[in-house]
C-alpha cells in the first residue's frame, strides 16, 4: 500500500471508529486499539490489545510533536481576548487532548472553557452540544459566532441550531455550505464576524 493510501485508510478507520465512541459504543482507548488493529489485519492479524495500544502509543508520540498552530491562530484569538470577546472551545474529542493541544501552541490562557462532548451529553453535529455549550457559557445562541474547519460538523449543525455558523475554508474550495453559514479563508476574517454580531 502507498503512503497515501495508507493515510487515507487510517482517515477512514479514524471516521468509523471515532463515530462509534461518539455513539457510546466503546471507549476512547477501545476506538484507538481498533483503528490499530484493523490498519494492521491483514499483516499482524493475531495483534491483541496490549500490543495495539502500544503501537498506538508509539503514532500518539508522533502526532504530539506535529501540534502547530497556525501562523493567524495566536494573533486572532489575542485580538478578540482584547477587545473582550469570551472564547471558548466545544469538541468532539479527549478534554485531556484537547487542553494539551492548546497549550502545546500557547493558545491555552485565551479561552475561558474547554468543553467536550463527553461532558455535554451531546457530540456535534447535534443541536444539543451546541445549545448545552451556550447554556454553559450563560450566552444566547444568537449570539454565539461558532467556527469550526468542517463544513457539515461544525458551521452547517451549529447554524442550524441557532447559532451564528462559520465555516473556515483555508483551501478555499469554493464549495458552497448553503444558507445560514458563512465561509472565512483565514482566522483574522472572524475579527469583522464577530464584531457584527456583538
């Protein structure tokens, strides 16, 4: 197999899995092993749980020391920190992921919550991890600009939950997400957003 074809079957073990843990079917640590252990069936087809989570111990180490920030990340949120913008951070992933990741690129100190679907009781895209997080936030929906790199996940499902939904196209793709959502290419567009809605 190729090394893009590789990266795209670990894309779509990471899809089906992660949507099975989003589900409540198995644990966090349950959709990594089996992500490991389907990349690897046809090669290690004996590989047992022990040894697929230290394999993916051994990926989670690589993928630590590749967290970057883009270049527009700190400047943005620093500039919206200023002008007295809360920020705050709604993902489908590990909180402890989560938070390790923004302080890895210096982002930490500029967000107020940190919250995750496991906490919420809802995963994105449903209307209840967007309005549970508003509720959180004592904030209206209305109110609420969310910005999010996927189309369908984040800015289509949290516009359709009431809220003001951004989808950031840093490829510029062209593709239209359809009423209700507005599209940005780069973090700093979000400045102007946000300020009209406030």
């Amino acid at each position: 197999m190729s090394l893009d074809g590789l990266a795209a079957r670990w894309r779509g073990l990471t899809q089906l899995h992660f949507a099975r843990y989003l589900a409540g079917e198995i644990s966090m640590q349950e959709q990594r092993r089996a992500r490991i252990q389907e990349l690897f069936a046809s090669s290690r087809p004996g590989l047992n749980a022990a040894e697929a989570d230290d394999l993916f111990a051994t990926y989670l180490s690589s993928y630590r020391a590749s967290w970057t920030a883009y270049p527009d990340a700190q400047p943005t949120v620093s500039a919206l920190s200023l002008s007295g913008v809360g920020l705050a951070v709604l993902s489908n992933g590990d909180r402890g992921q989560q938070i390790e990741k923004l302080q890895k690129c210096g982002l930490d100190t500029y967000f107020s919550e940190i919250m995750t679907s496991s906490e919420i009781g809802w995963a994105k895209p449903a209307p209840e991890a967007f309005l549970g997080a508003c509720r959180r936030l004592g904030i209206s929906p209305r109110r609420c600009v969310y910005v999010g790199d996927a189309m369908e996940t984040d800015a289509c499902a949290s516009a359709a939950a009431g809220l003001i939904g951004v989808w950031l196209d840093r490829a510029g793709s062209g593709i239209d997400p359809g009423p209700g959502v507005q599209v940005i290419h780069g973090l700093g567009e979000i400045v102007g957003i946000v300020g009209d809605a406030g």
